[in-house]
C-alpha cells in the first residue's frame, strides 16, 4: 500500500472526491496536487469586492466626512409660517417703509471705491442702533459731507464727531465706539473691515445684528439672520419661536434652527418694514393685517 500521501482531514462536503495518480486513497478537492505542465481544475478564490458602505448619522461637534451623509431629523417648524410670510411679502410689496428708503444698503456713498464703501457701511449701522432710520440716514449725510473715511475720522476730534452725528441715540457712547473701531481698521485690516462675524462683534460698538448685516451689504455674504428689535417683537407675536424668546441674540438662535437659509437674508428687512408699519410695538395695526386671523398674538391684542 502507497502511504506516500497522509489523509489529513475528512470533509463533510458531498463534493465529488479526486484520486490521485500512483495513490488508492481519496483526496478532497482541497488536497489534491495540480498535475505538473496543467492547469488545475481546482476552484480558484478570488479576492472579495469589499462594498463602500455610506452611513447617515448625526454629526456631532462640527466634524465633516464627505463620504458619510448628515442623518436628517425632521425638525420644529411652526403652523401657518408659510401662509403667514406670504401675506407679509403682500403687505411689503410696495416697499415704502423707511428701512426701503434709508437702511443701510441706502447710505454709503456708492462712487467711492469699495473699502471706503465698507467702512460707511459698518458705520451706518453702529450708528443705527436705538436710533431710527431717519436719524440714522440725517448723521449719515453730515459725516459723508465732511468726507466720510478712515482717515477723516481719526483726525476729527470728539467734541466735532458728536455735533455730527448728535441726535442718534446714545451718541456720546458712538462717538467713542467709533473712534476706537475705526483705530482698530487702520491698524490690522489696512482701512477695511474685517469679513467674518466673528472679527466683527470683537470690535467695539457692533453687536451680532450689525455683523451679520455688515456681511449681508458690504461683503454679499449671508451669515445668519439680522434679529433687531422688530425682528424679535415680531417672531414672538406669530410664535416663530419654539418658546418665548427674551432677546434679539435668543430669537436669531431660534429662528435659524427651522427657517430655511434661503430665506434668512430677506426675514430682516421684510419684517422691519413689517414692524415699521404695521405690527408696531405699540398698538399694532391688527385690522389691517391679512395675518390677523393666523396670528396667535392678534386674539389676545
């Protein structure tokens, strides 16, 4: 008997067994030898395709993958938003509310090159706060008339710059926010202003609403929604807000969560319009209001 080979393991697959030449015992396919000069006929194992998987989960700490899918949620959103901002769009169609006349889009001096542009920009809103637009756009007009820019600025003294733009509201407070702001431009942006939110709110006098607004008209960048005091008076009186909201920074917050981007850059000046005109903080004009009915604030007004 040939023992030349040695039955190593039995298999207990029903596959037809091979015999080897010059041997009587029985190999499994595993087992046996290819005859030398011919291809073996045994099977061939090929690597496996591994599969790319794409799996959606919920990104957490601002970390991106691009080859994961964001998980979408279905997110909050009130009733009637729709219904509601397109009656208001009806209601601002005429654009004759001062903030279509005189906001901050209206009060730069567009012949001058686009750094100074900027800057009469930022300024146009620092000064708009607590101060109403024709306040704003009237101190706007003496400033550009004495030559509006960085330069001009620093070399007007305080007494000067407060007779400028004296009414606005809390003008001995501006006059230094500007001085130290504008200070700020010359020295680390070369005369403009810088292009992020973040480099904005750090200089003195500018708040989130102005930042964003900045970013909106002078760099055409949408960065958030501007929420001032008619935006927030606004959004809580139609419930836009998942909960009462107490300040403008908590209603922007709200608003972004639900309200799509696509929209953000147009809410600001639609509803100032809107609170200028009709939704007044005091004593709204609810009678004219096409949202009347779909408001939850008009039945307790």
């Amino acid at each position: 008997m040939n023992t030349g080979i040695r039955m190593l393991t039995r298999s207990r697959s029903r596959a037809p067994r091979i015999t080897a030449e010059g041997c009587g015992e029985e190999l499994t396919p595993r087992e046996a030898p290819a005859a030398e000069g011919r291809k073996s006929h045994l099977p061939v194992k090929h690597p496996r395709q591994t599969r790319k998987l794409r799996v959606a989960y919920e990104v957490s700490g601002g970390e991106k993958d691009e080859d994961t899918e964001p998980l979408k949620v279905p997110t909050w959103e009130p009733q009637n938003w729709q219904q509601q901002l397109a009656n208001i769009r009806i209601m601002r169609s005429k654009k004759d509310a001062p903030v279509d006349q005189l906001g901050a889009e209206h009060c730069y001096d567009a012949s001058a090159p686009p750094k100074v542009q900027r800057y009469q920009i930022l300024l146009s809103l620092m000064l708009s706060s607590q101060t109403k637009d024709q306040v704003t756009a009237g101190a706007m007009q003496r400033l550009r008339a004495r030559g509006l820019t960085v330069e001009n600025i620093l070399q007007t003294d305080d007494d000067m710059l407060g007779r400028l733009i004296y009414p606005v509201g809390f003008w001995r407070n501006k006059v230094k926010f500007i001085k130290q702001t504008t200070a700020i431009l010359q020295q680390r942006y070369e005369g403009d202003i810088p292009a992020s939110v973040a480099e904005l709110v750090a200089l003195p006098g500018v708040g989130p609403k102005m930042a964003h607004l900045a970013m909106a008209v002078a760099w055409g960048t949408v960065s958030g929604i501007a929420v001032d005091t008619h935006v927030h008076r606004i959004a809580n009186r139609l419930r836009w807000t998942k909960k009462v909201t107490k300040t403008p920074e908590a209603t922007r917050t709200a608003l972004e969560e639900w309200l799509p981007r696509g929209l953000w850059n147009e809410i600001n000046g639609l509803l100032v319009g809107f609170g200028q005109q009709i939704c007044l903080p005091v004593h709204p004009q609810c009678q004219a209001c096409l949202n009347q009915a779909l408001c939850p604030a008009a039945q307790n007004l």
